[in-house]
C-alpha cells in the first residue's frame, strides 16, 4: 500500500513540474493595442499584425514588502527582448517606482511598452537587493501604437523623470524639435517648427 502511494506521489509531481514547464516555455498572443498582457520568466508574446516578438528575461526587485515600514519604497525593472519583422531591437530595462508609474515604459520604432505591474510583491525574507530570476513572477504589460496614440506628460515632465531630450514623444499632431542652445525638447505644430528651424532656434533629432 505504501508503494502504491509512493508511486502516486511521484506520478503526480512529475506532471505538476511538467505543467509549469511548459506553461513558463508556452508563448502567447497578443491580440490587439492598448490590452493588458502577461509574461512570465522566458515566455515570449507575439503582435502578428506587425511582427513583433517581446521576451521576458529578468526580474530586479527592490520594492519594500508590504507589511514593513520603508523610508525608501525601492522599485522593479524587467530585462526584455524586443524582436521587428525578424530583426531584433535589442534588450531594454523598463523600471517602475511608486509615483513614476506614468513613465515605465519603453520606445521602439513607432510602438511604446508600458509596464504596469509585477506580481507578487516581495515578502519579508526576500534578500531586496538580490537580482531574481523567478519563474513565480507575473509581469503585466500594454503594447501601444504611437502612430494612434497620443496622450503623453509634457517634455519637461518627461525630462524630469530621466528620458532623453530625444526620446521625448509628442501627441498626436505635434513634431519633436530641440532648441539649439541646449537641446531641451519642445513638441510643435509641423508649421511652428518649420519657422523655427528656419531661424536656426532649434533643430530635429535626425540633425544633431
């Protein structure tokens, strides 16, 4: 009886291991614009309309756990991998930190990454500065398309929260151009800035 039980108990944890297995290598769809996604460690969503392949590599948490008082309440970065039409991008870092949630995010051609959660939080005997690469970890996304998109902080704001002067994004109808003397960014009007690199005030990215 005994052995019949033992041999039960190891069936079964061998197809609980399988299971998450292939649920961590089992890769998903994303079906439209501006809806929620999940990765977890290695999984890897796919956009077919516009071939676009994102890969979760790694976690780093440093967010205080829940249940204890933190003068710092630390944040979370994910490693990614961002493929286009075959080409890959490259591997990017999106942080996200209590009260900077609005810029977690990540540019690439015309698209942005937003990330909007990391699930769990850490618990009390987590090691905080320890970089963790933990299958548990559910990491949640939105893909955007900036060519219908639209609604972002302003160029101060952003510059304010660490994004390069080039790496502003405009909304929708306005230009990105850098003003000459400093190459602090300002968002336009297409005509406003055609004036404007006309009197030599700023110029555009693709110029410096």
């Amino acid at each position: 009886m005994k052995i019949w039980f033992g041999l039960i108990v190891i069936v079964a944890s061998i197809g609980f291991f399988a299971s998450q297995e292939s649920f961590a290598d089992e890769n998903i769809t994303i079906d439209n614009f501006e809806e929620e996604f999940q990765l977890k460690f290695n999984q890897t969503a796919f956009l077919e309309s516009d071939e676009i392949k994102i890969i979760l590599l790694n976690v780093t948490d440093s967010r205080c756990p829940w249940i204890i008082d933190c003068v710092w309440l630390g944040k979370v970065t994910v490693l990614i991998d961002i493929t286009k039409n075959e080409q890959n991008l490259g591997r990017f870092d999106i942080t996200r930190s209590v009260g900077n949630e609005d810029f977690a995010f990540q540019n690439f051609d015309a698209y942005s990454l937003k990330l909007i959660k990391v699930e769990p939080n850490p618990s009390q005997d987590r090691n905080l500065t320890k970089i963790l690469r933990d299958p548990t970890y559910i990491v949640t996304f939105v893909l955007s398309d900036e060519k219908i998109k639209r609604d972002f902080p302003s160029p101060r704001a952003q510059i304010e929260n660490d994004i390069f002067a080039g790496d502003v994004i405009c909304k929708e109808g306005l230009e990105l151009i850098l003003k000459s003397t400093d190459f602090s960014p300002a968002c336009v009007k297409p005509h406003t800035a055609e004036k404007l690199l006309a009197r030599g005030w700023g110029i555009i990215k693709g110029n410096m």
